[in-house]
C-alpha cells in the first residue's frame, strides 16, 4: 500500500509497505474476522477495529531494524524537523508500541503519547516516555494539556468518522500547533490489504486538504 506524508517541497512521499511477520498476518485476518462478525444488518463492516493489545509486541519486535518502519520514521522525523522547532510539545495518538515516539524523543522533542489500548503505558516505559495517556479519539479526551504539535501516523484511515476524529486532536493544540500525519494515499489502490488492516478508506491529496481546512488547519 502506498503511503504519503505531506510536506511544502514535495506534496507526496509515497513508499510500499509489506507485513513484517506471519503472526502480524494472522492476527488482521483475524480482526477482519471479528470485524464481520460485529457488522450491521444491513452488510457494513463495524467501524473502528484495528490492531488489539496482545499482537502489539509482535509488532514491536519487527519493527527495529524493519526497511519500511525505519524508512517511514525517517520521513516523520524529516518533516518535525523541517515544520516544528526544536523542543517542542508532541502528543502521538494512537502511539502503539511507540516506535515513533521513541524516535522523535531521541531528537530531543518532549513527547507524549496516547493509545485506545491500556498497553500504551507498558510501552512508553519500555521506552523511557514519562507521559502516555490512554483514551479514544472518537470522544473528547480528558487531557488538559495543549501541545505545540500533534502526530497522527497512520491513525485516521481506521476511523468512520475521520473529521470528528481530527477535531478533536486539534482541540488539543496550542494556538499556531501542528499537525503531522501519515494515511494510505490514493482510493484506486484499495484492494484486499487495506480491508485486511481496517481501513475504512484512502485519501487523496485533495480529500486530505479538504479534511484539514475543515478542522481549521493550514496545509504548509
């Protein structure tokens, strides 16, 4: 599946990514299973399943040294370094097993994060984050902090409601805050992997704009 992050010199970075491990297969096969079973009369898949708590240290393991996890934190950590200054505030939402964070920590960024998962604080200790919250995006989190920038790596293409969702991230910015995101690009591309990791859709360039200067957010 392709990829993009958004940037001012170069609008799409698109890359390919492949599963990291046979469990990791197994286990969205498995959640796609569940995903059916939880369907509305009418045929719809249930919204907002994704990855649960168990297979994330699956992932963990696959992820150092892995070319396209690696790649992609080169490019986040490429973009917080052009867009957010030096020693800026970070909440990543939807942090998983904090790869990212960890990267981003390392740059010397204050980071915290946050999961639908109660995993997310054994993981940010596992990496030395003092600050993880645990709440869905979907309701308006109980965090009083703001934050000068807000990553969203692969997070919204998993949710129905994606504007709700960015709303509220962004109620967590300080005036003038960032977002930085990554989602699966281009709708033509749909096949049966998005359905396998719960998509609920891919954007384009337009699509993606038009999700940010609805939640009030300028494109750089």
């Amino acid at each position: 599946t392709s990829r993009w992050l958004m940037n001012q010199e170069n609008p799409i970075q698109s890359f390919t990514v492949f599963l990291p491990h046979t469990d990791v297969r197994r286990h969205i096969q498995a959640t796609l299973a569940r995903k059916k079973s939880m369907s509305s009369k009418n045929g719809e898949l249930a919204p907002d399943v994704t990855f649960h708590a168990p297979y994330f240290s699956t992932i963990s393991q696959s992820e150092k040294g892995h070319f396209w996890f690696e790649s992609r934190n080169k490019i986040i950590a490429d973009a917080f370094g052009r867009y957010v200054k030096p020693h800026a505030r970070i909440l990543e939402i939807g942090a998983g097993t904090c790869f990212v964070a960890s990267s981003l920590q390392h740059l010397g960024y204050y980071v915290t994060v946050s999961d639908v998962h109660e995993d997310i604080f054994a993981f940010a200790k596992q990496c030395g984050i003092g600050r993880a919250h645990c709440f869905d995006l979907m309701n308006r989190p109980p965090v009083r902090e703001r934050f000068d920038a807000i990553g969203l790596f692969d997070v919204i293409e998993h949710l129905t409601d994606d504007l709700l969702a960015m709303h509220n991230a962004v109620a967590m910015l300080q005036p003038k805050g960032k977002v930085v995101l990554t989602v699966p690009a281009h709708p033509w591309l749909w096949s049966r992997s998005d359905e396998l990791a719960c998509h609920q859709r891919r954007y384009t360039l337009h699509s993606l704009k038009t999700l940010a200067t609805h939640t009030g957010l300028r494109v750089e």
